[in-house]
C-alpha cells in the first residue's frame, strides 16, 4: 500500500512539475504571470476553483467530521450553489474589471474600482496576507499530518518535498502555472469520486450493509483511537443539533464569495457567457459529498472488519 502512495505522490508532483514547465509558454506578462488574466474557458476555471475551496479541509477535515459525527456533513454537498451566488454577485463584476484596465492582482481590482485608495488597497492586503498565511498552514499542516500518517515518514520532510514542488513550478510558470495545476487536481478529484462510489459498494456490498454495521459495532479501536458507533451516526442530523448542521450548508456559501482562489478566477475567464462556469463549479460539493460519503463508510466498514 506504501508503495501505491509513493508512485501515486511521485506521480502527481511530476505531473504539476510538467504543467508548470508547459504553462510557463502562456505566462506572457505581468498580467498573466500573476493573475492568468483572461486566458481560460469554463471547465478549467471551473475545476481550480473547485479544487481551491475543496482542499485540505475537504479530504483531511471533513473525513473526521464525519467520522465523528456521522451524517452531520451530509448537507454539505447543499454548498455547492454557493458558486453560482458568488458568480450572479461578482463573477461579472470582476471580470469586467479585466477589460476596464490591467488588471494582475486582486490589489489592482481594488485600485480600478476605487480610484486607487491607498488605505483601502493596504487594509485588503493585510487582510489577504493574513487569510492567505491561515489557509497555506492549514494546507501545510493537512497534507503533512495525513501523508505522516500514511507513509510513516516526518511531517517536516513530507512539507518540505510537496510545498517544495509547489513553489518549484509557481516560481516557473505563476498563476498560469497554478490554475491549470489546480484544474488537473480537480480533475483528479473527480475520477476518484467516481472510483469510491464503486468502491463502496463493492466493498461493503450496500448501504444496508452498512448501516448495519453502524449500528451495531459498539467501540472500535484502531490506532490509538477509540470511536463509539451508534444508530446515531445514521440520522439525518448525525449527532449533532440540526442548527449545527445547517450552518455547514450556509458556511461554503459565505466562504466561496470572499474567497481569494475563487474570486482571482473570475477574471481569468475568457470572455464566456458566465452562465458556462456553472457546472465544473457547482460538480464540487456533489463530487466532494460522494467522495468524503464513500471514504468514511469504506473506512468505517474496513475498520469493523478488523475489529471482527
């Protein structure tokens, strides 16, 4: 399984090499080095902004969540409209900003619509650079503890050789370089969706298997963990109040609006009625729902079989 692990990182560290040594023909300029203003259609934008918000929160975090507390995040996948809001409330906004000046940075969209207000333009900067540090150790952090995890190897020595590669071909190809990576990641995301929605029936051999499972397996040890399995888990609030669960679903819609990575897409697009953006956006929450459903109820059943 290691060694599965290993080709598999290998292969998508060469791969985003690869992309970032082609992109770098396109990173023509301070607008595209920076920005990638203007240079792509719907289906890739689509897919690196699904990517962006679907990161180490998503594939590390949400698994958790739903381990602990079952079906809770099951609404989650409801936040997948929250990209179609951000587009109907700035998505043209910002594109049109592209063609009203040169437009590399989220700085020079403030610039253009405010008329270059120095201290507007330095309080969003700070607020970006304190956004972009959370978000690029919470990434850090995610992928280092579960690759740690899986391999056996430091997290130190598992940022170092990722994050490395990331600065590698960002440093190459910029912007450009990291939206079509994103986009490949996105892609990837999906074909594993599809893959683990085999998987768990294949696997388990059904939902009511499963539940079965659930509910009647008691505690589970495994790790040094300890988790108390219950009908609970199974309810359409999981274990916790129904308010709780709610917010997940208005939570994505707040976050992809003021997101930087999804609002530094909106003008890369090239001049696409933005109606087309729609899809590859909206496939991120069905594509995560099925893809975090299916890993914790494969985990789960793998880990009831063990016990017994």
């Amino acid at each position: 399984m290691k060694i599965l692990i290993i080709l598999f990182a290998v292969f998508m560290i060469v791969a985003s090499m690869l992309i970032g040594w082609f992109a770098q023909r396109r990173a023509q300029g301070v607008q595209a080095f920076f920005g990638g203003t203007a240079l792509f259609g719907p289906v890739v934008i689509g897919l690196s902004s699904m990517a962006a918000v679907a990161s180490a929160f998503a594939v590390v975090g949400v698994p958790g969540l739903i381990y602990a507390s079952g079906n809770t995040m099951g609404l989650w996948m409801m936040g997948a409209g929250a990209f179609c809001m951000s587009y109907i409330i700035l998505g043209k906004k910002m594109r049109a900003m592209a063609e009203v000046g040169p437009v590399a940075t989220l700085g020079d969209v403030i610039d253009l619509r405010f008329g270059k207000n120095r201290y507007l333009k330095l309080v969003t900067s700070l607020t970006l650079f304190i956004g972009c540090i959370a978000y690029l150790a919470s990434q850090i952090k995610g992928v280092s503890e579960m690759f740690a995890h899986l391999m056996g190897w430091s997290p130190m020595t598992i940022g170092i050789i990722v994050f490395g590669s990331l600065i590698a071909y960002m440093v190459i190809s910029g912007e450009v370089g990291g939206l079509l990576t994103q986009a490949f990641q996105g892609m990837v995301m999906v074909v594993a969706a599809v893959i683990l929605f085999f998987s768990l029936f294949w696997i388990t051999g059904g939902m009511s298997e499963v539940t079965e499972a659930v509910a009647h397996a008691g505690a589970v040890s495994g790790g040094g963990y300890t988790k108390e399995m219950s009908p609970d888990l199974l309810n359409a609030w999981g274990t916790l109040p129904g308010a709780v669960v709610l917010s997940f679903v208005f939570i994505p819609f707040l976050g992809v609006l003021g997101q930087p990575s999804v609002l530094t897409r909106m003008y890369s697009l090239k001049k696409t009625p933005l109606r087309y953006i729609s899809l590859p956006c909206g496939a991120r929450d069905p594509t995560c729902a099925w893809l975090l459903f299916a890993y914790s109820r494969v985990t789960e059943r793998c880990t009831l079989w063990q016990k017994g």
